[in-house]
C-alpha cells in the first residue's frame, strides 16, 4: 500500500480532463464543496451521495467532459476502495472481536482498578488510546460513553473531567495513527511510508492528547459542570458472558498490528536493503492488510475462544461487524472519488503552481486546507482524502519523513473544531446530555486545541528531521 506512488493514484498530470485556467478551476472547486455541505447540512443528504453529486458538480463547472469526470469519479473510488477497504474490514472485525468478547470491559475494568483520584482522567486517556487503535471513532464513543458515564457516576467525578481525556484518546487516534481510515488514504494519496507516518504519529499523538485530554479537561469542567444523564448509563455489553480474555492477552491483541507495522519500520531503517532477506520478510509481516489479518486470526483466540464463543458465535460476530461499516466504506469511496476529479481537473496541479509563489511552507498548507474542508464538510475523512488529493504534488519532491508529516498536517488539519454539520458533534452532545453551546465550549474546543498543537507539533519536527 505504501509503494503506491502519487502517479498510480492520479492520471497523468500533464493531461488533466479540462483546459480551465486557475481561476475557473478554483471556482470549480468552492463551487462542488458548496454543494458537498449544502447537501449534508441543509437537506440532509447521505455524504456519499453528496460526495458523487458534488464531484460531478466539480467538473462540470470546471469544463470536463462528463463521461470523464464519472471515470474520474468512479476510479477514484476503485483505487480508494482497493487501498484501504479491505484494512476497513478488518479493523471493524478486530474491534467487534474485542467489544462482544468483553475483552474491552477487561482492559477497562483492569485499568480503573489500579486509577482513582487525580489519576483517573490519565487512566481514561489510556482507556480511549488503547482500545480506539482498531476502532472507528464513532464506534469508539459508542464503546466507551457508556463506561465515561459509569465511572462518573460511581466515583462522583465531573462528567468532563472524565469524558473529554476520553474524547481526546479516540479523536487523536482516528485524525493521526493508521489504521484509521483517514491516515491510510492520506499514506496512498501522497505515496507516504506507513512505518515512518505510524511512528511519527505516536511522537505527535502523545504531547497532543495530554494538552487536549487531561489538561484542557479541567479548564472543560469548570465551564460546564453537568452530571451524567441517568438515561444514558447501560448495562455492560458482556454481563451475559461466563468468562472475559485477560487483560494481558486483550492489549496484545490490539497491539498486535501496530507492533508489527513498526518492527518492518525499524528493519527498514536499519537494513535498509530491499532484496535483503529478514527486510523482505518484514515486508510481508508488517504490511497493514497482513498486520491486521494476523491479530484478527489471533483475536479469534484470545478473545473469542476465551470468552467461550463457539465457531457459530464467532462467524455471527464477523458477519455483523461487517454490516455497520458500509456506509463508512462508501463514503471513504466516495471521497476518494472527489480526490480524483480534484486530481484529474488539473486542481491538485493549480494548487502546486499557486503554492511555488506563497511564502507558506506546504505543511502549513496541507494544513490550512484540510482545516477549510473540515469546517465546510464537518467530515474529518472527507477533509482528509479531499486535502491529500489537493496537495499530493506537493509530496513529489519531499522526503520519506516530510512525506509522513504531511500526512499528520492533513489529519491534524481535518479534526479543526467539529460544529453542528459533524456527527461527531451530536453523538456527544447526546450521550454527555449537552446543549448545543456546551458542546462548543467542550467538544468543539477540544477538537480545535488537537488540531492546532498536533499542526504546530507537525511544523516543528520538519525543523528538526
């Protein structure tokens, strides 16, 4: 997946399908995000079918031929499904693994046991990293709200105090580490390393959920002291299981992947040998789709057969993992589709020769536009394939940890403060029992502060790498 280059993603740059100038084409280009967010915010309309819509939109207006825009369209939306929707797949199945065994109420009960006090918003943190690694974050909030609420009303802790360290484990985890779906179409659009962006974004991830997440949470609980709604607080998804996995085997499971993708970056620094043998080996072993395969297989152990699934259950647990994750694949799809009309129109190129004469450095710019994106869509994946479509040029000439970087500035840039046309927004409102302007003054604050620091972090290690 990381050996797809900037050309196997996107046609021939030299020969866009339209001959519009710059200024038609950017046109173009606010022209089909206009009608992205019109159609998801004001009538409503599924993102993926506002993203096809709002593509053609593109390029019509920019000039195409519109037998050549659906191609673009439609392979766009191939490539982006070849390249992650099978990683997709698994990771759903990995974290439904770990939901219906009980291995994640393992890893959480095991984890409060040993926090109390002032140590419980750090403990969270850990909670939401650990176990949002294989999950998508609207399935993590799903997974772990529940367990927020539950510790808030059983150790008398504000609710933010406790649910926004939370909030920021997930958001981290799902706008910079792969597997997350956003990252690995980021990686494929810009031909970044995959070991080098993981590796990079751990460093980013931890000073960023540490400002977000335990410090900005006390700031948070002073300015909306709520208790957790009584409606909201569930029985434990693995009450009816006779036996849970342990905690130990639970962690080595979700690491797993992440091990293993950072071994085959280690080797390739050190071999640095194609054709040598142990680095061909991790090749294999550390790529996303066998990384991920493995911990399923191994999943399937130590924590299906451990909590006593039987063959049946298992099989009924891979089956409905699968089915809640459509719509995210066609959406994701869907933006990779948008990514290749941008590509194809001739934008990605515009934006390379508008940005040779700015004094901004391309990670600043990567950035700023998956921030636009962001708050005109609300979608931080459609922000992030949308903006790596716009600046992969940019990657052309970078090196193999700027590449990784400008992958972190996209998903740094892609979580800027999440408003009422994200879903995101709404989850938590519901679940923390919010009104609008408390969720802008904690979750929509918090998403901002992740952002910024993680964009400055990213601008600051392009000084030093």
């Amino acid at each position: 997946m990381t050996s797809l280059s900037v050309e196997m993603l996107a046609a021939d740059p030299v020969a866009p399908i339209t001959s519009a100038g710059h200024a038609q084409l950017g046109i173009a280009v606010l022209a089909g995000i206009a009608v992205i967010v019109l159609l998801i915010t004001k009538f409503r309309v599924h993102a993926f079918l506002a993203l096809t819509i709002g593509s053609l939109a593109l390029g019509a207006i920019a000039g195409a031929p519109l037998d050549k825009a659906i191609t673009s369209f439609t392979t766009g939306l191939g490539t982006t499904v070849a390249g992650v929707g099978v990683l997709i797949a698994l990771g759903a199945i990995l974290g439904k693994l770990l939901a219906d065994s009980g291995g994640a109420d393992q890893i959480v009960d095991t984890i409060l046991a040993k926090a109390g006090g002032r140590a419980m918003p750090w403990a969270m943190v850990l909670i939401a990293a650990v176990i949002g690694l294989p999950l998508f974050f609207e399935v993590g909030i799903v997974l772990l709200i529940p367990v927020v609420l539950m510790v808030a009303k059983r150790g008398n802790y504000s609710l933010m105090r406790i649910g926004i360290p939370a909030l920021a484990g997930l958001s981290v985890m799902h706008g910079l580490i792969p597997p997350h779906p956003g990252p690995l179409v980021a990686i494929d659009a810009v031909g970044a390393n995959l070991g080098v962006t993981l590796a990079l974004g751990i460093v980013i991830a931890i000073p960023t959920v540490i400002i977000a997440g335990p410090l900005f949470s006390k700031v948070a609980a002073r300015w909306v002291d709520v208790q957790p709604p009584e409606k909201m607080i569930p029985g434990r998804a693995s009450d009816d299981l006779e036996k849970r996995p342990s905690f130990g085997a639970s962690v080595a499971t979700i690491l797993l992947p992440v091990v293993l993708m950072l071994a085959k970056a280690l080797v390739d620094i050190v071999v640095d040998k194609p054709e040598h043998g142990v680095q061909r080996v991790f090749d294999v072993i550390g790529s996303p789709l066998i990384a991920l395969l493995a911990a399923v297989i191994v999943g399937m152990f130590t924590l299906g057969r451990a909590a006593g699934f039987t063959k049946e259950r298992l099989s009924t647990t891979v089956e409905k993992s699968l089915i809640p994750i459509a719509g995210v694949m066609l959406i994701v799809g869907a933006g990779g589709g948008f990514k290749q009309t941008l590509i194809d129109s001739g934008v990605g190129q515009m934006v390379l020769d508008i940005s040779k004469h700015w004094a901004i450095p391309a990670l600043l710019l990567a950035w700023l536009i998956a921030v636009v994106i962001r708050l005109a869509t609300g979608s931080a994946t459609v922000a992030t394939v949308s903006a790596a479509g716009l600046v992969a040029p940019l990657a052309a000439d970078m090196s193999t940890a700027h590449t990784a970087l400008l992958v972190l500035a996209i998903g740094a840039g892609s979580l800027f403060f999440s408003h009422v046309n994200d879903a995101g927004f709404w989850l938590v409102k519901e679940y923390f029992g919010l009104n609008v302007g408390q969720t802008i003054k904690t979750w929509s604050v918090m998403e901002t502060i992740i952002s910024v620091v993680a964009g400055g972090l990213v601008l600051l290690l392009s000084l030093v790498i």
